[in-house]
C-alpha cells in the first residue's frame, strides 16, 4: 500500500477508544449540520403526518366494511340455522348441530364431551374484542380502570387513526338488502363476505402503521404503543400485570374457525370423521352456505374436494 493509499485510508478508518467506536476527527468528509439538520426535521415532520394522512381513509373504509358485516350477519342467521354450544364457545351452522366430540365445558375441565346446542347470537359468530376507550391517549393506571368505558377494537383503533365519529359516511352501511327469499339472499351474502375481507385486510394495513398490543396469555387488546395497568391479566395467579405483545389482525377480528360441512359429507358430521372434515371462518362458512362462494384461500382449509369419512365399521 502506497503512501498516499494508507493516509486516506486513516483519515477514513474507525479509532477505537476504549472500547468504542468513534470517527476520526481528523476526517475531510465533514458534515455541515446546518444544511442537515433542517432535512432531519423535514424528514421527523413527514414520518409523523404521513401515515395518518393515508391510513384515514382506510379507517374510513374500515369502518363502513364493519357496518356491512353486522348488518349482513344479521340478516343472514334469521334464514340460515346457527347453533352454538351452552357450555363452551364451539358454533356450528347448519340444519342441526354436528356430533363431534369436542365439548370442553366452561372451564376447560371437561374433554371430548358431546354439545349442547343452541341458537346463536350474532356475537356467536362475530367474536366481539373490546378495548379500554381512550379519549387523550393516556394509557390508565390502576386507579383510573373505571373511568374508561370499552368500545370495540376496530373502533378505538379508527378513531386513534382521526376519523370522525359524526361522519355519516362511516356510521352507515354499504349493504344493499333486497327482498327475499329470491336472489335476495345470494346477494346479501356475496356482500357480507366482500365486507368480511375488506375489513380484516383493512384492519391489516392499518396495523402498519399503528400500534397496538395483545397480552399474550389473556388476550387483552389494547390500542396504542404500549399496553394499561388498569386491569389485572385474568389467566397468571401469582402476576397482576399483562405481557403485552404486538397485536394481528387475528386479534382484533378473530376468524372464529368452525367445523365446515361440505357436500360430499353426511347430513350430520360424527366423531369418527373429524380427519376428514374441513373448517372455515364462522362469517365465511355462513355465507358460504347462503349462496357465495367462499374465497379460494379458504379452500386448503374447508376441504372442498377432499374425502369422504369412511362408513362406520360394524362389529
């Protein structure tokens, strides 16, 4: 190495000082901070106004898609048959509940139990997941838990995005209900389903950009960059406080995954074919079954053209 090669090459080397890195001072790249430090605070300005500028009409979106699946999901479970266990969370759609055993009871003392069903409520197939409403995004303490009201999670986050609650064209929905029982039911349920995948993807782009955590044990959700100590996590006896992680989609509008009855099955599905059964989201197989056509990302999982159970051996 020449000379000149190895001066440049000090000039622009790091000089370690006890253990840490620092440039050379001696440098001739200097750096003018008067011209930089106005792009720095352009740079800080633009990262904080971007995202809620284009994120806002996704909210918008968010908002009216909510709408829509409520007031299809309403409608739909007068006509189509939705059965829900009495004693654990499992829901079931179809002309009578399913003989799977599979039957946890209330406190997950109970296993591989037969269900017993009964009708279902919209919150049956729509999980609701409610946060703590913050009016100036401070987080409450322990102190302040019952000075905050729970809204739903898609609400709170729209609303921390800046929509505003007035707008009439996020409170109304885009659904279009004609007259049944002719096409009026195909259609409804084409548009539920549309709105079903309008509001998880939208729910998804808006979590980019926006914060919010999940216990890890007691699924709590709460909207913004870290969680509250308003409540205590319900599922660690010896630890008061939650384990806050980073929050999905599948949080905030859970799929809700039921067993799905495909054509090739039986009337009623049994424990001895629960290899052979497909599942699919509770809004997907519901519409589903009143004339749309489910995605094909939900194909690998309903099953479509899979087997059939094979007859019950008799002995």
């Amino acid at each position: 190495m020449s000379y000149g090669n190895l001066k440049v090459w000090r000039h622009k080397a790091l000089i370690l000082v006890k253990g840490v890195r620092n440039y050379s001072s001696n440098s001739r790249l200097s750096v003018n901070l008067e011209k930089l430090g106005p792009l720095i605070m352009k740079r800080i300005a633009q990262t904080k106004n971007d995202p809620l500028k284009q994120t806002l009409p996704v909210a918008r979106e968010v908002l009216r898609a909510r709408n829509a699946l409520y007031d299809g999901v309403s409608i739909l479970i007068r006509h189509i048959p939705v059965w829900t266990c009495k004693y654990c969370p499992e829901v079931y759609i179809g002309e009578s509940g399913h003989l799977i055993r599979t039957c946890h009871g209330y406190r997950h003392r109970t296993n591989k139990k037969f269900h017993e069903w009964v009708k279902a409520s919209i919150n049956d197939v729509i999980v609701p997941v409610e946060v703590l409403h913050l009016q100036k995004k401070i987080f409450p303490d322990v102190n302040e838990r019952f000075d905050h009201q729970c809204i739903p999670a898609v609400v709170e986050l729209c609303l921390q995005v800046g929509v505003d609650v007035n707008d009439p064209s996020t409170t109304s929905s885009s659904l279009i209900t004609p007259p049944f029982p002719h096409y009026g039911q195909t259609l409804i349920a084409r548009q539920t389903m549309n709105a079903w995948e309008v509001l998880r993807s939208g729910v998804h782009k808006l979590l980019c950009a926006h914060p919010v955590r999940v216990c890890k044990f007691c699924k709590e959700v709460q909207v913004g960059p870290s969680g509250h100590r308003a409540r205590a996590c319900g599922v660690l006896k010896d630890e008061s406080s939650h384990w806050w992680k980073r929050a999905f989609v599948e949080d905030l509008v859970p799929s809700n995954v039921v067993w799905s009855r495909r054509r090739q099955d039986a009337a009623v599905l049994v424990d001895q074919g629960r290899k052979y059964y497909g599942h699919a989201p509770a809004v997907v197989d519901l519409c589903s079954k009143a004339g749309a056509l489910a995605p094909s990302k939900y194909f690998c999982m309903m099953k479509v053209d899979g087997f059939t159970a094979p007859p019950k051996s008799s002995v």
